[in-house]
C-alpha cells in the first residue's frame, strides 16, 4: 500500500506521541518554526547516528529560530534507552501509530525479525513546519540510505525567512 503524500503547503496534521520526561510532542500545536524527525527507532543505527548528527546541529537550528523534535513507534522503554545512550537534547517522542504514520504519508515497515523490533515502524520523514502550520519542506524515504543532509535544512530553514522564500512544488496539475 502506498502512502497518501503529505502536500508541500498542507496544514500539519494534528498528531501528537507520548514524549520522554512528560508531555507530549505535538508539532501542530507549537508555535514558530518546526522540524519534526521521524525515525525509524532503537533497531537502526543509521538512525542513530542522524539523530546525533541532529543534536550537534540544534545550535544551528536554534540560530534559524527552528525547534527540533523527533519521534518513532518504538514503545517508551525502547527509546527512552536510546536517549539515556545517546543523550540528544530534543524532545524525543515515542508510539507513533501507524495510523499516525499514514496520516503523515510515512512509509510503514514490518520486522524482518523478533530481534529487530515487536511492531511496524515508519520508514524515515523530515517536515519543516512554518509558524502558520503549514508544511514548508517534505523529505519521506522507503529505506534508511536516503535522508536529507540536516546541516542543508538548517542553512535552507534560515534562508526561506530572510528571502521570504515561497513553499516548492504546490503547483496543481
């Protein structure tokens, strides 16, 4: 089944997960400049280490007016060891359903095995959410080896606010 792709220009949707440490993570509901990670959780290292390359760049984020937070299926005890590793300084969501996931126009995976992980899981996404709501950049990948490089985004996520820049790929056929 494919995914409905979430539209560039398209309110976000108003999704929320439990969040580590309390509350939830709810990008519709935050003000201001958003990016959302999506990840695939605790089994993938590539996740791993683009959610650390995330943290190095939350000063770049912060600088370009950008709260960062992520999210993946994995239940709390899954990811809540992964934060307790790796220490990221994000708000770090956790239970993604996969309602929430076609919702977003995420990918879904099934497990290749017991080991890997109990539940499907989302295939990587990025949204950049502007402070109207509205989705500003889409990146949604089938397979952990294609992802937007986060020090781009951070560059682009500045650049768009100085020039005023427009959201891309809105035209209707």
């Amino acid at each position: 089944m494919h995914p409905t792709k979430l539209a560039a220009g398209a309110p976000f949707p108003a999704i929320a997960t439990p969040r580590l440490g309390g509350g939830e993570v709810a990008p519709a509901a935050a003000e201001g400049w958003r990016l959302l990670v999506v990840y695939r959780g605790k089994h993938c290292p590539l996740c791993k280490t683009y959610l650390t390359t995330l943290d190095g760049l939350i000063d770049a984020f912060a600088e370009a007016g950008v709260q960062v937070m992520a999210v993946s299926a994995d239940p709390e005890e899954r990811a809540a060891a992964d934060f307790a590793e790796f220490k990221w300084r994000f708000p770090l969501g956790y239970g993604l359903t996969v309602a929430q996931m076609r919702e977003l126009g995420l990918y879904v995976s099934d497990p290749r095995s017991p080991q890997e992980t109990d539940r499907p899981f989302a295939e990587p996404g990025l949204f950049l959410i502007n402070p109207e709501g509205t989705v500003q950049i889409v990146d949604i990948s089938n397979a952990p080896f294609a992802r937007p490089d986060l020090a781009a985004i951070a560059r682009g996520a500045k650049r768009i606010q100085e020039l005023n820049y427009p959201i891309r790929g809105t035209h209707a056929a």
